[in-house]
C-alpha cells in the first residue's frame, strides 16, 4: 500500500522552473520551426506524388510512405546514429532531431495537401486554365486558398501531434521539456511529482490549440 | 456518307475561319469520342452545336480550348494553329495558356471560383493572366458586370446567387480575357427553366456584337434564331451540317429528323 502512503510534494519544483521553461522553450522551438519546414517540404512532396510524370511522383510516394509507415522513435536513433556512418559526416543531436521531425511530420502534411487539392472539384481546374492561367497561377491563386481551407482541421490534429512528438528527441540528449524533466528526475530521485508537472505542462499548451482546431472546423461546416 | 458534306464551304487554307477543327480524332481509352470531325466558324459567325448526350459536343469544346489534347487533327482559333498526331508533343504549359487565354469559356456548371467575390472572379483572368493593374482590371469588370446586369452584386458571393447569376459571372469572366472567340458548353443546362431566358439574353447580346461563337445547346429554338449554322452530331461524327434555320425546321437526315421530332413534340 505505499502508493497510498505516498506524500506528494511538489514544492521543490519551483527551484526548477528555470530548467523547465528552458525545457518548454526548447519544445516550442522545435515543434514551430519543424511545422514550417514539414509544410514546405510536405506542399513539394504533396504537390509532386500528384505529378503525372511518374520520375517525379515516384520519390515522393516512397518519402511519403517511408516516413509514414516507420515508428519517429526508430527514425529519430536511426538518423542520430545509423545515417551519419552511412554518408560519412558529423550529425549533432539538434540537426538530426530537425531533420527527422521535419520529415515526419512533412510525410503527414504531403498526405493533407493532397487530399484538401483532391476534394475540389475538377471545373475549378477547368476554368483557371479556360481563362489561361498557367499551372503554377492557378495552383497559387484558385487551388491552394481553396485547399487550404478544408485542411484547418487536419492541420491543426497533426500539429498537436507534432508538438508531442518532440518528446522523443529527449532520447538523444536534446535538451526538450521531457528531457529536462529526465534531469530534474535524476537530481531529486522524485519522478511522480516531475512527470505529473510535464504532463500538465504539454495539457496546458495543447488544449487550447485542439480547442482551436474544434473551432475552425465548426467555422467551416457553417461557410460550406 | 455523313461527313462528305461537313467539309463544303470550309477553304484548304483554313484562312477566314475565326474556329477551325480539322478531321479531330479523341479517345478517352477504347472509346472514340470524336471520329473525325470537321468544320469552320467564320470570324462573327455563331455555330450551334446539337445531338444527344454523349455525341461529342462537350468534347469538342473541350478540344477547341486543349482542356482535352485531341489524338489527331488540327485545331486553329483566330491566328493560332495546333497540329496534333501520334509524333507531336503535347504543347508547353505557357503555349497552352497562352492559346486558352484567347478562347472564351462558359461551362455548364458554372465553375465559379467560391473564395473570391462576384468582380473578383470577373478580375481574376486580367489580374493574374495579363498581370493588368488592378483599378484598370476593376473598370473591366464593372463594365461587363453591368452588361450581363449583375453590376449591384459586384461584392457579393458567388455562393448568394442564383444559378442564371452566376452562369451570367461566368460569361463576363469569359469575356473579360477579350477573348477571339467564346466556347458555351450547354450553358442553361443546369438552370431552372425560369432562369434560362437571363442567360440566353446575355448570349444573344454577344451574337448581336459579332462575337465568334461556338455553342452546344439543347435549346433548339434558340439556336434556330441566334446560330448562322447548326451542326447535329451523334456518336463522335458530325451527321449534318447546314444553316440553322434548315437544320432544325427541315432536317434532311434521317437521325436528325428522329432527334428534333423528340424536341417539337414538346
């Protein structure tokens, strides 16, 4: 019966709150900057798996499934460690943490590019080219603020995702919310208290944001 | 000998004609859509095209603008000529805009882009095709809204208008490229009966200005009083080929006889 007898403290966390917030900051910083760089590289990605040529549309279907169908943790030790040997160079802990974050999450966002330009119907492509855009004119000003719309949703799930997936880089020593609490762990022998604190910590960031995503989605229902 | 008589008229030189379609072949797999068709519009000059569902004539349109590339044939609107075969390449993405941006069209279920305003849609070819300043892409646009009668909905969105509205935006998107020529795919198809006349209107008003016309319609008294000529397809061939009045009121061909029987029955 020690669980019941256990005494929480969680007092001698505020001694901690700078690693903390450093931990937080570091999460933010990872989960923001790997979002745009998935969104570029998942529009390229997305846009090119539509291609006809199948040259172009072949890579991007075995980047998209590759990194979709492989567990981040495996990828994230997989590029820490197997990849720099493969190609012969020096990878820091941050480079292959972007790196993979990047990819993987860019793997979901291709799939929801190209399912938000599949659900508009073919005329939209009909009369941008009847008034003579050219492919990347009617992409840019009648497909994709279409598209865009429809993939709120989906975009805002997998961001949510996305921020608690950094937590796996605390595997290779980036210094990210979890792995701070590793450390704060390991100085004070109280996990129950640090872990419950984390926890909080990612539900505080993250329901807002769901929230959010439950609001855009009433929004749109209402315009269609 | 259905096609013997689609050629008279035409000139080898293919030099007057504003629309020119020359023996055009399209598959869309095992399926022959169009089995050779041709014949010429004249600059000014409005064609009807009719028949039943599935003769061509969408596809006809569509080729006439290369929103579909036919497998054969030769295509020619005002001064630009594409041939087409097994050994020619599909034409460049900017040849291709370039050669749509001078051909007009209207689709049958509008196709007007639901992000952006009435006049917004109406800019969008000179805005973004013609990169046209946007006060002088405006004053287009709020002529041509005023034209086809719309000029009070200029801010409005497409989704608020009816469907004779909106087909109606369509056209003065259509027109404002300046285009050659203008491509109606069934325009009123789609619209309740009482909303037809609007349209129709809108299209007589551009017959009356001399614009180059081609027209698939299944409004038969329309196309007797608006079209110069009317051609009845039926199964990717064009059957017969005469002026609109003729056509409709005394068809010679037997398929032709058995297709507006149906329509004067009414």
């Amino acid at each position: 019966m020690s669980g019941v007898s256990y005494h929480w403290d969680f007092s001698f966390l505020w001694g901690y709150r700078t690693v903390l917030l450093t931990g937080l900051a570091y999460t933010m910083a990872y989960t923001v900057g790997t979002i745009l760089l998935g969104l570029v590289i998942g529009l390229v990605a997305g846009l090119m798996r539509m291609s006809r040529n199948p040259f172009i549309r072949g890579p991007a279907f075995a980047y998209i499934e590759i990194f979709r169908c492989t567990p981040l943790l495996v990828q994230i030790v997989w590029f820490y460690y197997a990849f720099p040997i493969l190609i012969g160079i020096e990878m820091s802990a941050t480079t292959a943490a972007v790196l993979v974050l990047s990819l993987y999450t860019g793997s979901f966002y291709a799939e929801i590019f190209r399912g938000g330009i599949l659900s508009l119907e073919l005329g939209q492509w009909d009369a941008a080219r009847a008034v003579g855009m050219r492919q990347g004119q009617l992409m840019r000003h009648i497909i994709l603020p279409q598209a865009v719309r429809r993939m709120m949703p989906p975009f805002i799930n997998q961001s949510v995702i996305q921020l608690k997936n950094t937590s796996l880089v605390s595997t290779i020593a980036v210094t990210d919310l979890l792995y701070q609490g590793m450390l704060i762990t390991a100085a004070t022998y109280r996990p129950l208290e640090v872990y419950t604190l984390i926890a909080a910590i990612y539900f505080v960031v993250l329901f807002p944001l769901t929230a959010l995503g439950q609001y855009v989605e009433n929004r749109l229902r209402y315009a269609e | 000998m259905p096609n013997s008589e689609t050629m008279a008229g035409t000139s080898a030189a293919h030099s007057e004609a504003m629309i020119g379609l020359y023996d055009v072949h399209k598959s869309f797999g095992p399926l022959e859509v169009l089995k050779g068709i041709s014949f010429e519009v004249p600059r000014g000059g409005v064609v009807a095209l009719i028949g039943p569902s599935g003769s061509g004539k969408s596809t006809i349109l569509r080729c006439v603008n290369l929103l579909e590339t036919p497998n054969a044939g030769t295509i020619k609107v005002g001064a630009q000529t594409l041939a087409f075969s097994k050994r020619h390449r599909l034409p460049g993405d900017r040849r291709l805009a370039d050669f749509r941006a001078r051909t007009g069209m209207v689709f049958q279920s509008f196709n007007l882009f639901p992000h952006k305003s009435v006049i917004e849609n109406v800019m969008a070819g000179p805005l973004i095709v013609k990169r046209m300043a946007r006060d002088e892409a405006r004053a287009i646009a709020e002529r041509l809204l005023a034209r086809v009668g719309l000029a009070e909905k200029a801010e409005a969105a497409p989704a608020r208008l009816s469907g004779g509205q909106r087909q109606r935006v369509a056209i003065a998107r259509a027109m404002a490229m300046e285009p050659d020529v203008m491509l109606f795919d069934e325009p009123t198809s789609a619209l309740d009966p009482e909303l037809v006349a609007e349209v129709l209107a809108v299209i007589r008003g551009l017959a009356d200005d001399n614009m180059t016309m081609l027209l698939a319609t299944h409004e038969m008294a329309f196309a007797r009083d608006v079209a110069d000529r009317v051609v009845f397809m039926r199964d990717g061939v064009v059957v017969e080929d005469g002026p609109a009045r003729q056509v409709i009121e005394t068809p010679q061909h037997p398929a032709t006889q058995a297709f507006l029987a149906h329509f004067h029955r009414r």
